[in-house]
C-alpha cells in the first residue's frame, strides 16, 4: 500500500516560499472540477475592481485534460503572469487562505515520485528559491512534507508507476535492487567535487557500459573500453541538439503535441532545417555557441547545475517510470544531453544581451525554462524507441559534452 511507503527526502536540498512571484508565470495553472468550481464561486470584481468583466478561466481542451484530474485552467494575464498575482503575492490566498487555491498551486513546488523502495520527493527549480537553494533543508520539514504528500496522493489516487520492466539497456533487463546499487554509485560519482560535472557525467556513462559488457559481454567475449575524448559534433549529433532545443526552449508557443519527441518531425528536422540555436530574438550557430566563454570555476554556478542534476537523479525522474520507460543508460545519456543544452541555452541568451560570458542570470533562465518543458514532454512509444536508437552512443555523449 502506498501509505507503507517511506518518504524520501533529497540531503543538500532546502526551500521556503521567498514570495518573489516568479513561480506564477509562463504556464497554464490547471484546475480540477472541484477547484474551479470554489475558486470562480466568488465575484472576484467584487474583491477587486480590477477583476471586473475580465474572463479568469477557460475550459482545457480534451487533449490537454486526458489523463489528468484537472478540467479547467487559469488564463494568463497579457504579461503572461497568473491574474490573481498582486503585488508578488496570491489574492486568493490573502483573500480566502491557502486552501482556497487550486491543487496545483497547493503542491507547488513539490513532486512525489512512488517506486518499490518508497516515494520519493523533490521540488521543482522553476521555483526561485529552489533555484537559490533559500530556506529550510527539505530534510528538515519532514512532518510538513508528509502532509503535502496526502494532497498529493488525494488528488492523483491511481498514481502508482509501473516499474516491472526495468532495463540497463534494451534487452538487458535489472532488477530494482539492481537499480538502486547503479543509482548508489552514479551518486557517488556525480558528489566528486574534485572533477568537473561533464567529466563526472562521462564518468558515469563509463560505469554504467562497464556494467553493460560485464552482463552481457562474457558471453560474446567483450571487454569494456574507454573512449578518448571527442570535440567535433557529427551530422545527427546537430540535428538531434537542435531539435531538442526546439522542444525545451521553443522560441515561440508550442501547440498541440509540439512538447512531445516526435518522430517525424525530428525526420523532418533532418531533412530540412538547420542546425541553430533559438531565441525568440535571433539565433546562433552552433559554432557561435562553442566559441562563447563559459566561466570557470564559478561555484554558485556549479552548485546549481549540480544540485539540479543530482535533484533529478534522486528523484527518479530521468529513466523507466519516472520518464518515458527509457532504460537506465539512455536516461542518463539524455540527462547528458540536457547539460549539454542547459549550457547552450544560457550561452545564447548570454550572446543576445552582448555579454563577454555566461553569468549566474543566463543560467537561471535556461534551467528554469528547461524545468517547465520536461514537465510537460511526453514520450510515446516510438519516440522511446528512437531516443534509445539515438542515445545509446558513449562517443556521441563525449562529442556534444565536448562541444558544449
């Protein structure tokens, strides 16, 4: 029973609401029947002049609600923000108290992810405090997480993950003890603070075909190799950055499916576009992007990357249940590519405001866009395929790490 379950909380990972605002823009906030009908019982042009004959809700589209509790949502301002944001503050909240706000806004920023050794929690860093790593350690507000997790739990009831059919790699399946030993010593490799985060991620991807060959290899005589490293990117190592990037940072608003890995339009990518990087502005060349100088030995900005990967890692969050039934190693190789277009990104709007090199600020703007993207991807059953065709090479992971 999921109520048996322990709760696992991160170690390293603190948050408390620092009221910036930030968090109520650039996203549609979903609301369940039952919220949509407490929240738009009250005359809020009644509250508020400024709410007067203004439309506050829609209704979801039916693609946007299948699968999900929710059946309305909140319409965006013209500035993009959540209309009941005022002053950086919520007007429902401070009018009727946090009850009264949708679910969704409730159990924000937190994320519960159910697995055979216990649920495990994590925030999202769209939250700026996350992001700051402000506040208390999460393992510090147990008794408050343990009662996020029963909203949690009462708005998804039928949240319990399929993790039957784990594999290292196609054709190779593991056990969950198995996994969780992986999972103990990627850790272990990522906290060596002694070495740079890509050669931390390249040195996992190591582990983890080390473990391959030794399951697999006896029988046909294979012995684990290392690679040396690689700088120049091959054709479909472009075009699969590039498209990508167009999903986790579109330049302009994605419509209907557009969030998802799909197949033929990465065929079309191939086919007839090119191989830039997108801003809403301009855009860069890949070349352009590789040139730009990324700051060395700036600890605020490797804290950041590191606890966002690691967050996700424990989380769950990047292979089998927890995203899109990918085995073990394309997940980690995909979260080697995000690092790759984390910095990508950042290097671009670096370059847009005439920068000399990427700050803490660019940064902050990529890992944030990127958080509300993956939450929104979805990967079918042949775009899974495909990102195991497409991820499964240690060569291509050294070249776009090398390159970014």
């Amino acid at each position: 029973m999921t109520e048996q379950l322990e709760l696992k909380i991160p170690e390293g990972i603190n948050y408390e609401c620092s009221g910036c605002g930030q968090c109520c823009t650039g996203w549609t906030v979903p609301m369940t029947a039952a919220d949509h009908a407490r929240v738009s019982s009250v005359d809020w042009g009644k509250e508020e002049a400024q709410y007067t004959d203004i439309k506050l809700f829609r209704q979801l589209k039916s693609y946007e609600k299948a699968g999900t509790p929710y059946t309305h949502a909140i319409l965006p301002g013209s500035d993009s923000f959540c209309p009941f944001l005022t002053d950086n503050l919520c007007f429902v909240h401070k009018q009727y108290g946090a009850k009264f706000k949708p679910s969704m806004c409730q159990l924000f920023p937190y994320c519960f992810n159910e697995t055979p050794s216990g649920i495990y929690t994590t925030v999202s860093f769209v939250s700026m405090a996350v992001i700051y790593n402000r506040g208390l350690a999460l393992t510090e507000q147990r008794d408050y997480l343990e009662t996020k997790l029963k909203e949690f739990q009462a708005l998804y009831p039928n949240h319990h993950p399929n993790w039957s059919s784990l594999q290292l790699a196609v054709g190779q399946p593991m056990t969950w003890d198995d996994y969780l030993r992986h999972e103990d010593k990627l850790t272990n490799i990522l906290k060596d603070c002694s070495l740079p985060l890509e050669q931390r991620f390249l040195n996992g991807s190591d582990y983890l075909f080390s473990q391959l060959t030794a399951a697999s290899g006896s029988a046909s005589g294979k012995t684990f190799e290392a690679l040396p490293a690689h700088t120049t990117l091959k054709h479909l190592d472009r075009h699969l950055l590039v498209a990508l990037h167009k999903i986790y940072f579109p330049a302009k608003p994605l419509g209907q499916g557009e969030c998802n890995f799909n197949i033929f339009r990465f065929c079309y990518q191939l086919a007839y576009q090119g191989t830039r990087i997108s801003l809403p502005t301009r855009s860069f060349s890949l070349e352009e992007l590789h040139e730009f100088p990324w700051p060395q030995a700036d600890q605020e900005i490797e804290d950041l990357l590191f606890r966002y990967f690691l967050s996700r890692l424990f989380g769950k969050l990047y292979f089998g249940a927890g995203f899109g039934q990918l085995s073990l190693i394309t997940g980690f190789h995909h979260l080697i590519l995000v690092l790759a277009l984390v910095k990508l990104h950042a290097k671009a709007w670096a370059a847009s405001r005439q920068a000399t090199q990427v700050s803490m600020l660019d940064l902050v703007v990529a890992i944030r866009e990127l958080e509300k993207r993956l939450g929104e991807s979805k990967l079918g059953g042949y775009e899974a395929a495909l990102w195991e065709l497409l991820m499964q090479s240690r060569s291509r992971m050294r070249r776009v790490l090398s390159f970014a």
